[in-house]
C-alpha cells in the first residue's frame, strides 16, 4: 500500500472501477470502486495501524484462551474500513459501514461484562441513527436516478438532500455533538480495540465520507456551518472532559473527540484536503498513545489511574519517551507530524471569515488541550510511585510496533506533505494572530502543571453535558432485556412453548373430563392456524 500510495501521489490520477448489478426503468444499480490518492492513502495508513496493533496485541492478550477468534474479529473490522475506504456507490458504501458497526459492537462486549454491554449496545444504536439515516437517502438516491457518491452536485435533483442527510449520518459514526457519549463508553473494549477505533477505523469512517463528499463537490453554506458549529462544540468539549479525567483511557477517548472536531471544523471552513492531511497525522499518533497506554496498563496490574502511575517514567524510560511523543503532537508541538496539519488549520482559521464565537471557542479548546496532556504527563512521567509495578515488558512484539508508529507520528506529517502538494496550504497571518496560538498553548500546559491532580470529578463535564445520561437511560432497558437471552431455546421462543404447553394442559383437562374428545386437537390445531396467519405480529 505504501508503494501504490506513492504511486498515486505522483500520478495523480483516478482509477474507477464500477460493476453492474442490474438496471430498471433506466436506472442503474452498481458497485462503485475508486482508487485514487485519498483512498489508497488513507488505507495505507490503516494497514499500517493495523499491523502495528495486530503485532501489539499478541501480546496484549496472550492470556486469552480466545486471542485466535479476537484477531479474527479484529481483522474484519479492518476488512469492513477498506470496504467503506474504496467505496464510490451507497450500496458498497453501506456493505463498509454496516460491516463497522456489527464488528464494533462485537469488540465492545467482548470482555462480557455489565458496563461493556451497556457500552456496546449505546455504541450499536447511537450508530444505527446513521444506518437509518443512509438507508432513507436511498430514496433520494433513486430520484436522482443515480447512486454513486463522485458524480453528486448541489445542481442535481435533490442533491442538497443527499449531502446533509450523509453529513448527519457521518456525525453520528464520528461521534460529534449531539452524538458524542459513545466514544469514551467504547473504552470498555480491550486496548487493541481502543487503538484502531480512535485512530483510523470507526470514528474516521464519517469524516472520511464528508471529505470525499468535500472534494468532489463545495458544500453549502448551510452545512458548512452545521459542520462548524458541532466541531467546535466537539472540541471544546472533549478537551474540558478531559480535564477532570482520572481514567488514562478516558482521557485518550475525549482527546479523540477533540482531534475529530478539529477535523469537522476544518471541513466547515471548506477545507477538505487539510482535514484529511490532519487525519493522517492524527491516526499515526493516536495509535501510538494508545498502545504506549496498553504498555503501562501492564505493568500496573490493570489500573487505569493516573494517580496511582506516578514511576512508570523511571521503570519504563521507551514507553515514557513514546508517551511524551504522542503527547507532544496532540498539542501540535513544533516539527512534529501532528504540527504540519493542526497549527495550520488554527491559522486558516484566523484567515477565514467566520463568526467570533466559533474562533473563541477553538481557542478555549486548544487551552483545553495543552492543559490535560501536561496534566496526564506530569501525572505518569514525574510524580512519585502510587502503586505496586511488575517489571517492565521486552519483546519485538511490544517494541516493533511503537517504534513503527512513532517513525510515523515524528517524521509523518513532513513526509506526508512531501508527497502529496495538495496538502500545502498558505497562511498569512499578523505576528500578534500567530503568535496567540502559542502563546494560548503554552499557558494551557502552565494550567496543567501547576493544577494538583486531586481535582474534584465535574458531573456536568463527565458527562459531557448530560448526554451520557440522556443515551444511556435510553439504551438501558433494552441491553437489559437482550442481555438475559443467552441463547435461541432460552430466549423470545421460550414464551411460545409456554403458551403452547398450557394449552395442551387445558385440552387434555377438557377430553379427560369427557366434555368432547376432539377438543385437544382442535385447540392445538386452532392454536397452530392462528400464529401461522399472525406470524408477522411475532416478528416484529
């Protein structure tokens, strides 16, 4: 894939590949392939995540007596992102989309527990929102006489419709506002998992769509405001979240869900080669975080308070290195990977002419930003050990893929640029406007080390203004009652051989009692008749 995406970045050219299925009154339905830059490009970075957590994960879960099925599930989830990465037409784009979020929940629940069925089933139906949502353009689809995704316009016969309504259903996979409360519940999965949902696969599927729809197409002044203003709101929040955290992956999730509504709020400002250039960068860093994370985490007996990892920097020195990287590009440190993209679109932002409030909330959340990762910094890298540590863990499996991926969060963003021109943009900027960037980030980072991080848990903020409340009380009852159907026989058909036996009962009480002999048959098979003719009723 590295090869080919070279190849691609040179060649600069597309390559479309579209099967017919069948055509009616004129219309046809086809499966649309592309291969172009964006998508061969981004699916090398998914391949190369990919590997990198594959590798990690070998010996993040070797203790589990299932770790084949787990990478067989790991690598469908992969499977299903390339599906929706190379899609050109809605049907292939929903065989992608349907793919992630099956396999998603799959990895959510696979530890069994209370809280990662409620996690999955919040993850599964706030995502299914989208599904509907994908499912109900098809109609405007065939008004349009057309269902692939290069050849839409605003021009078209309910074009506009078809751009918001895929904008809305990519919202809700990225886990924007007012959709958000999935992403840290999703934490529920093993480490592994976390890695490749917050870096490239899942909550990237929805941007990755809006900027292909962005290129292809400019979008309208009303959806670019939609996108800005849930990208702002987006990052702002999870940057606040992530101030009174305690959870190292909780604080990993809502720094996921800032970074993507600063990818949102790029594409609001019509700017969607920048968001994708920060969505590579993102992706290689994140996914560095996560899995210098899982390396800590095994070293503290499965403890994911930061407050009790003060010495991990003393006994692991690498994965403190490779913690402080990470962390030095999610707040767009000079010269790293993540610097090229988000510094800029800061910049571009100065230089569009948007409103104030959106400007001032984007600087209150790089404040945030800088002020929780010198937080959790000086929590694992300098305070005083809190808690029992085992010895630190070797092997290719462990160090191979961290020093694959932090190659890639240090020197991908300058490469990056190199290959592909499209992503250079210009900036010109007041020295005082340029500067205030900095400055902002460095006061954030005195914010943070100077705050004791005994800090009292905000509800308001750990639930990201109410939301987790509001989804979760929705979801409840229904993971409730799904969760005590184990299997078929003990599950919905249970109730029908209950009927069916009663009735049996009553029928052989009314033929012993010599009342009418036949009544037993009649009442079984009348019985029989009726839920075959109301067979719908029992499906639904």
């Amino acid at each position: 894939m590295l090869c080919l995406s070279t190849f691609f970045f040179k060649l600069n050219s597309t390559i479309i590949l579209e099967i017919d299925l069948f055509s009616l009154s004129s219309i046809n339905f086809s499966l649309m392939i592309i291969f172009d830059k964006i998508s061969i490009g981004f699916s090398m970075i998914v391949t190369l995540i990919s590997g990198s957590v594959f590798l990690f994960a070998q010996k993040y879960m070797e203790d589990d007596p299932f770790c084949g099925r787990f990478i067989w599930i790991l690598l469908s989830f992969v499977i299903s992102m390339n599906l929706l990465i190379f899609s050109g037409s809605v049907f292939f784009l929903l065989l992608g989309w349907d793919g992630l979020g099956i396999t998603s929940f799959a990895l959510i629940i696979y530890y069994e527990s209370k809280e990662s069925q409620l996690a999955g089933f919040q993850t599964l139906m706030v995502n299914r929102i989208g599904d509907v949502i994908i499912v109900m353009s098809v109609f405007l689809f065939l008004s349009s006489s057309q269902f692939t995704l290069i050849s839409m316009s605003n021009s078209m016969f309910f074009g506009s419709g078809i751009i918001l309504m895929l904008c809305i259903a990519a919202l809700t996979k990225s886990a924007q506002f007012p959709f958000s409360s999935w992403l840290p519940a999703a934490m529920a999965a093993p480490t592994p998992v976390s890695a490749l949902v917050h870096s490239s696969t899942l909550v990237t599927a929805g941007i990755f769509i809006i900027i292909r729809l962005s290129i292809n197409l400019e979008l309208d002044e009303s959806i670019c405001t939609i996108l800005m203003m849930c990208g702002s709101i987006t990052c702002l929040l999870g940057g606040w979240a992530a101030t009174y955290e305690n959870d190292i992956k909780k604080i990993i999730a809502l720094s996921t869900l800032s970074q993507l509504g600063v990818m949102v709020f790029s594409l609001g400002m019509n700017l969607p080669a920048l968001a994708l250039f920060h969505l590579y960068t993102h992706a290689l860093f994140k996914a560095l975080l996560f899995l210098a994370a899982g390396h800590i985490l095994m070293v503290t007996f499965g403890s994911q308070d930061i407050r009790m990892m003060g010495g991990v920097g003393m006994l692991m020195p690498f994965t403190c290195v490779m913690f402080n990287i990470s962390s030095l590009c999610l707040v767009g440190a000079p010269f790293m990977s993540a610097f090229y993209s988000k510094h800029m679109i800061l910049e571009k932002m100065f230089m569009s002419s948007i409103n104030f409030v959106s400007v001032l909330i984007m600087v209150v959340a790089t404040l945030m930003t800088a002020k929780y990762v010198s937080r959790t910094l000086k929590a694992i890298s300098w305070d005083k050990t809190g808690t029992s540590l085992l010895s630190s863990y070797s092997g290719v499996y462990t160090f191979l893929p961290v020093l694959i991926l932090a190659s890639g969060a240090i020197f991908g963003g300058k490469t990056i640029l190199s290959l592909d021109i499209s992503n250079f943009e210009f900036s010109f900027l007041p020295n005082s406007k340029s500067m205030l960037i900095n400055m902002v980030t460095l006061l954030g980072i005195y914010m943070g080390l100077i705050e004791n991080n005994l800090v009292k848990k905000s509800f308001t903020l750990s639930t990201l203004f109410f939301l987790t409340p509001l989804i979760y009380g929705s979801v409840k009852p229904f993971s409730l009652a799904l969760s005590k159907m184990k299997i078929l026989d003990q599950g919905w058909i249970e109730p029908y051989f209950l009927i069916k036996n009663k009735i049996y009962w009553m029928g052989a009480k009314i033929t012993s009692s010599g009342i009418w002999p036949n009544t037993r048959i009649l009442i079984s098979g009348s019985f029989i008749v009726f839920f075959l003719l109301n067979g719908t009723l029992f499906n639904s």
